[in-house]
C-alpha cells in the first residue's frame, strides 16, 4: 500500500481490523482517557473483552506495521486513517482522497490530543451511508455503543462547539 508523505512506514491494509473483537475500544479508548470522563474508560463500554481488546492492541500499534483503512464513499471522498506506529511515537492520522488527486489531504490526527478540522457531521453521514461498491475498503459499521458512549458524544459537542468543557 502506498500513500504520498508516508514512504517511512510499512503501511499494511486494515480494512478487515474493523469487523474485528476489540477493534472499536482499542480504536475509542484512547480519545476517552483525557480525563474529561468521570470514571477510566473501559473497553466494556463498547461490547467489548478486555482480553480481545489486548489482543488487538498488539495487531493496531506494532511498529513494524501500520494498519491503513479505506472508508470510501461512491459519490465523492474517501476517508482513510493510518495507525502511524513510530516506536514511543504512536498516532492515528485522518485522510481524506479526492476523485482525481494524486495525493491524500490530511483533515485530522490523533497523538494523546485531537487536532485538525476533521469532517463536518454532513461528511461523516455522507461516507457512512453512501459507501461504494466498486472501491476497495472497509464498510464495517462501528457497534451503536460506539455512538453512545459518554466521553464520544462529549469530544463530539466539545469539537463541534469548541468549548472546553462538557455540554450540560
């Protein structure tokens, strides 16, 4: 797999670690343990084992291959996100491709803090319910649980509104 602006990496297809056990808590715990929840973020939150999620982990942060997934969409962008393994340095960046573009545009990135624009609520409906056929990627739904977790729709009205604290 290549990607313009990450030839450092040995970037491996992920897009079947979605439908995996232990894939969401290990993919949502992180964003959860800023500590703007109440109590530590369990994967349990998100129907998941803590054994599975272990598991997982191992597969999802090994420098010596970073998981790379599609999220396309049939009538515009794609999504795409990089588990950026440098060793001690770990991330999750946030792509997006365009019809006819060479190169990815990165719209956010994860390291121990969110950063970048990410998509509006429009775009992140638009490639959930319009993913493509014809393009290779990843069209695993996360569980509902993911949607409904404390800290996720919390980081979501602090991002959206740019408070730093919690909706009321």
């Amino acid at each position: 797999m290549l990607i313009k602006g990450y030839d450092i990496g040995p970037l491996v297809a992920g897009e079947s670690l979605p439908a995996r056990p232990g894939f969401w808590s290990n993919h949502l715990l992180a964003m959860c343990s800023d500590g703007a929840c109440a109590e530590p973020p369990v994967p349990e939150w998100f129907g998941e084992d803590g054994a599975d999620a272990d598991a997982m982990s191992e597969v999802l942060f090994d420098p010596d291959r970073w998981p790379v997934f599609r999220i396309p969409a049939e009538d515009g962008p794609a999504a795409v996100v990089v588990y950026r393994n440098l060793d001690g340095d770990y991330g999750t960046d946030y792509l997006l491709t365009r019809p006819g573009r060479p190169y990815a545009e990165q719209i956010a990135g994860w390291d121990g803090d969110f950063s970048g624009t990410g998509l509006t609520w429009r775009e992140l409906v638009r490639l959930a319910d319009n993913p493509s056929r014809r393009s290779k990627g990843s069209r695993t739904r996360p569980p509902a649980s993911c949607c409904c977790s404390p800290s996720s729709t919390t980081r979501t009205y602090r991002h959206r509104h740019r408070q730093a604290s919690p909706p009321p």
